[in-house]
C-alpha cells in the first residue's frame, strides 16, 4: 500500500473513531431508554475542560487524572439530571427534548462563565508522529483508533454475554415484562443514562488533544450524534455501527473532495432521505 493510500484509509478510521467515541453515549441515552438527549454535546464539553482543569493545576496529562475528573463530574450530573429532570419526564419525548435543551445552554453558560469563551488548546505527550512505511502519522490517532475498536468489541461482548446486558436488552424489549420478572427497571434506566453521560465525558476527554475546546464544541458532536442515529437505527449495536461507518465515510470522502461545508451537507441530505424513506434506520431494534 502506497503511502498516499494508508494516510487517506488511517485518516478514514480516525474519524469514523471520533465518531463512535462522541456517539456511543448518546446512542445508550436515546437508544436504550428513548430519551433525547440534547445536552450530550455538553457533557463531552465537559469532559474536554476537565483536561483543561488538569492542565491549570499543573499536572501531567498522562495522568488518570482528566479521565477520573471528568467521569466523577458527568456521574454527579447524570445522577441528578436523571433523578431530577428526566426521571418525570419518561414517556414525554417532546418535554425531555425542551428540558435537556435547557440543560445545554445552562451548562454552556456556566462553563463560559468559569472558564471564558476563548478557545483552548491542549498539547499532548503523544503528538509526536511514528514511522509508518514512507508515512509518519500522528501517535495519538493510532492510540485513539485502537481504543475505540477495542470499546466497540468490549461494549459487543458486555451487551450480549453478560448478566447485566441481559437485563437491559430485557428492558428495552418490554419493560413491564422485565419489572415482573424482578428486574429493577428505574435503577436500571437510571444507571443506563450515567453511563451514556459518562461516556460522553470520556470521549470529550480523549479528543482534548485534538480539538480547539471552546463552550460551544458541543453542538456539532450532538448534531453528528444524531445524524449516526437516524441513519443506523436505535437499540442495536448494529444500527450504531452502521449509522458510524454511513455517515462517518460520507463525511470524511465529500470533505476530502469538496470540503467540510459540502461534507456536512451531504450528512444533512442523507438524514433526510433515511427519515423520509427508512425512518427506522438501517437496523432498527423490532
């Protein structure tokens, strides 16, 4: 393989792992308990400045400590925010939507607050590139591939092998059925969203090194988010993997050949054509 031919393949799996890695929380959320959830571009905003935060304080990023500082913040407000606003609202699709997206210009405006509307860079350890053939690529990107391939094969075996996986496809197949059978359904949605909002901070924590952190970086991985689940369908992992590899190749083929802007246009003109003629996805949960 020519060098020209690895850089574009190399930079095809970047984006389709960028794009599972901001997706993977919102898919759990909307997927599995049918909540929209319009602040989960937030949620990876907070995740980005909790490396921010590290930073201040000086300590070496190669830390845990973004990781850990970012997952007990998203827990603490996934708990709340699903205890608090969500919990009256299920069943509600409409109400959730408004309050979530609430929630996102609150937590927009607290973070503008606390840290400024600058943007923010954050330079990693791992930046160096390695020699790849006659190509040198970027260290971090190759750390960051892998760790989404190896989510994607772990969240497989989890959800289909596990006891707790069980219980959740239990749930989300019918709920009433589960709860007669003794599966504790509301702590069980409770813990499902958690983790979706938790996710979405690891994901901001993971792409800090390689995205200009500013307040509103949330919206456009909400909307990408989205897009990779109307396309793909909900509550399935094939649907998620779908969704990823559609939209993710169209946008990174058109913006390679026309552009960002003709990419993003191109996921639009997609997402409207799967609503219009495939509403549930490519593989929708029956």
């Amino acid at each position: 393989m020519d060098g020209g031919t690895l850089l574009h393949a190399l930079n095809l799996a970047y984006e389709l792992a960028t794009l599972a890695l901001t997706t993977l929380g919102l898919a759990v959320v909307f997927g599995l308990l049918g909540v929209m959830n319009m602040a989960h571009g937030e949620f990876v905003m907070i995740g980005a400045y909790s490396v921010v935060t590290v930073q201040q304080w000086g300590w070496p990023l190669v830390s845990a400590l973004p990781l850990a500082l970012a997952l007990a913040v998203c827990a603490a407000l996934g708990w709340a925010v699903e205890r608090w606003l969500i919990r009256p609202l299920y069943q509600r699709p409409f109400d959730t939507l408004l309050a979530t997206w609430a929630l996102a210009m609150l937590l927009r405006k607290l973070v503008e607050a606390i840290y400024g509307k600058g943007y923010r860079n954050i330079e990693s350890p791992l930046g160096a590139p390695m020699q790849l053939g006659s190509l040198q690529y970027p260290v971090y990107r190759l750390v960051l591939i892998a760790l989404a391939v190896a989510l994607m094969v772990g969240l497989y075996f989890w959800y289909r092998r596990s006891a707790a996986g069980l219980r959740v496809r239990a749930m989300t197949a019918n709920p009433v059925l589960a709860q007669a059978l003794g599966i504790h359904t509301r702590r069980l949605a409770s813990q499902a969203f958690v983790v979706g909002v938790m996710l979405a901070g690891a994901a901001g924590v993971l792409l800090a090194p390689l995205v200009r952190i500013e307040p509103g970086i949330g919206v456009d991985y909400l909307l990408d988010a989205f897009f990779v689940l109307v396309v793909g369908g909900l509550g399935t992992l094939g649907g998620f993997a779908g969704g990823v590899g559609v939209i993710g190749g169209a946008q990174a083929l058109t913006s390679s050949l026309a552009g960002q802007t003709s990419g993003y246009a191109v996921v639009l003109m997609l997402s409207i054509v799967f609503l219009w003629l495939k509403p549930d996805g490519l593989f929708a949960r029956r």
